[in-house]
C-alpha cells in the first residue's frame, strides 16, 4: 500500500464502530502509547514590527521602484498580520552585519527565548527541570554547536543523564516534527516524560542586498518567537497524542529551504508551495485519519500551521472547513506572523487555553516544511 491510498477493508459501519471503541487501539488491535500533552507555553521577545511600520519602510529599505513598492504593499495588505515580533529593533534588523556576528546574536536570543519558554511550559506542567527524562530542541534560523538543548540543560538544572535530540533543518514542520518524535519516545518507555522547545529567529536571516521575490516575501511573512510543549506518559489531563505520520513530496527539494552564504541564510521560497500543499492536503489528511478508522467529519479540533494566508485559505477550502474551524490558525498569523517551527505550537497552546473539547473530541495536527514535507498528528482529548 502507497502512503496516500486508503485502506479499502474497512467500511464506513466499521469506522464507525472503531469510533465507539473506549481503548485506544490501532488497526492491528494494539494499544496507543499514553503521550499526554501536560504542559505547553509560548515566549515572544520585546520589539515589535507592525504591518504600518513595514509598509513605511519596506520600498526605501530594498530600494524598489514605484511598481514594485505598490506591489509589495498590496502583498502587505492582503497577507493577513497585522504584527510580528522582532529579538532586536526593526531599525537594527534591516542593518547589513557579518555572518559571524548575525549568528552570535541567534545563539544569545535563541538561549533567552528558549529558557522563557521551556520554564513556563514546565511550570504550566507542574514539573521541574529533573522531572524531564527527554530534551528535544528544534530550529532552523541559525547553528548552535553545543546545541540549544546543552545550553537549556546549563541553565536550567536538568539531569545530567537527560536524553538531548536537537532537530535542524526541518523549518516550519519540525515544530510538528518534535511532537511526533515524543510520542514515539514514550512509546518505548512509557513511564517518561518529554519537552519540546522550538525557538525560531527568522529576522536575522533579513536580506538587505536581496530583491528576489522570495526575499520580499520573507520580510514580510516571518517573526520571532519561542514555544514549549511537555508531553508525559505519566499521566496528565490534556490531550492525547494518538498517532502520527509524515509526507515526502516527490520532486519538491527546491521549494523551501535556505541557501547558506558569505552574508547569511538566504530564504528560498517557490511560489508553487500553496498549490503545491493545495493538490495534497485532503487526500493526505483523509488517509491518514483512514488509517487510524476515522474520517474528516470525525474531526473537532484543526490545528493548522499558517504559513501564509493563501496557504491556509487553500486548506480551508480543500479540508471544507470554515472560518470558526481555522480561527486560531488565523489569530496566531495576525499577531504573530509565520513562526516557522513554532508556529503551530503556538496554535496547540491557544487552543488549549481557548477551546473546552468535549471528552473524546480528536483533533488534527498539521504542517509542513522543507523537504517538502508534510507533518500529521492525531490528538484526543480526555
């Protein structure tokens, strides 16, 4: 069977009827890992560019002439923030600085937001630093080596004997990617507990010297910012992680990602990447809820990384949803901008202090990344 087919043995009664079950179980009757979201949390650092102050300054910064600036600014105005946050001043951002200096910068902030967000992720929890059996870090806006999980555990007094798994180059998904990789943590050893922390600085990858489209883009689309997420075997009251399951879309290296040069990370961006996730998402989110007996109506809770506003415009439409189901993903856009990895951590953090599920609501996790990849989870509320 191919990734995306649907399993052609269970009729609709039957996924009904799996529905119903009260154990947790797989198509091959086995029990679901008990990985409890405990704890999540969500740090932002203190200056703030908004969509007036890029508009203002975006045609003179990249020195466009008068068509290009109106269609920059008309970008600006449809793209749905209204506000993103920055680790430094707007006016510092757009200043030209060696690579070398750019990245000292991205491992002092990383650590700064990384610690606001791992202590209150935890203190959400209930839990201390040495009740953390597994470290995941995720990031792809600068290099760290020790990595930023060392630098947390320093800081923070984790066990010496702590697990370390520090995810790079995964950009937007490796927020979903991380959460993935504590479930199947806790699959293995039941009794731990994870914490996943994912730090993104994009505004030090700003690109002064850059007039490509992607370049542009980019200095409109992303903003700075950390989250945290604590997931325990333990037991906890939150939602259940239930399953999880990745996408490589074929032929598609060159759609996202950086290109690493003299002056820094240069953003790479197809313009085909919504149409490109618009031709697959329904049958990705359908099989995959297939596979686990449940169909899209089965689904409460979308949890939707907003890469942008015609993405998640498209997924709306593709997934049949409509704007009460996709709201938060659209909040989180427009306070915060793209987040990269974090984005969608910052999404689950909302919806589990906004929305009261019903008990057994499911809820599906989705993003994607370079690669092209995507990234899908199934969640259960108690």
């Amino acid at each position: 069977m191919s990734p995306i087919e649907t399993p052609k043995s269970l009729e609709p009664e039957q996924l009904r009827a799996k529905q119903r079950e009260p154990e947790f179980e797989t198509k091959a009757n086995r029990p679901f890992a008990v990985a409890t979201i405990a704890g999540t949390a969500t740090a932002v650092p203190p200056y703030i560019m908004t969509r007036e102050v890029v508009k203002e300054h975006i045609g003179e910064v990249f020195s466009l002439d008068d068509q290009r600036r109106t269609a920059i600014r008309e970008v600006i105005d449809h793209s749905a923030i209204d506000q993103r946050y920055c680790v430094f001043p707007p006016e510092y951002v757009i200043e030209p600085r060696p690579l070398a200096q750019i990245n000292a910068e991205y491992q002092e902030k990383a650590v700064e937001l990384g610690l606001q967000a791992a202590s209150r992720a935890l203190g959400q929890a209930g839990m201390s630093p040495t009740d953390v059996d597994l470290l995941v870090t995720v990031s792809c806006t600068g290099v760290m080596i020790p990595s930023l999980d060392a630098h947390l555990a320093a800081h923070m007094g984790f066990r010496p004997n702590v697990r370390r798994l520090p995810i790079t180059e995964l950009g937007c998904a490796a927020g979903a990617a991380g959460l993935a990789h504590t479930w199947e943590y806790l699959s293995a050893f039941p009794d731990r507990t994870a914490l996943l922390i994912a730090v993104e600085i994009p505004t030090l990858t700003f690109q002064r010297g850059d007039f490509s489209q992607a370049n542009l883009i980019s200095a409109v689309l992303f903003g700075d910012g950390a989250a945290g997420v604590v997931v325990t075997g333990r037991g906890a009251s939150g939602p259940r992680i239930l399953a999880s399951e990745c996408f490589l879309f074929p032929d598609s290296l060159g759609a996202m990602g950086f290109d690493l040069r003299d002056s820094g990370f240069h953003i790479v961006l197809s313009k085909d990447v919504p149409d490109l996730i618009r031709e697959r998402v329904k049958g990705l989110a359908e099989n995959f809820l297939a596979r686990q007996g449940l169909r899209r109506e089965d689904i409460s809770a979308f949890l939707l990384h907003p890469g942008g506003q015609k993405l998640l415009s498209y997924m709306e439409e593709e997934l049949g949803l409509d704007r009460s189901d996709t709201e938060i993903s659209w909040d989180i856009l427009r306070r915060f901008g793209n987040l990269s990895s974090a984005s969608v951590l910052f999404i689950l953090n909302e919806w589990l202090i906004q929305r009261q599920m019903p008990p057994g609501s499911y809820g599906l996790l989705m993003a994607f990344g370079p690669g092209f990849t995507a990234e899908m989870l199934l969640l259960q509320w108690p």
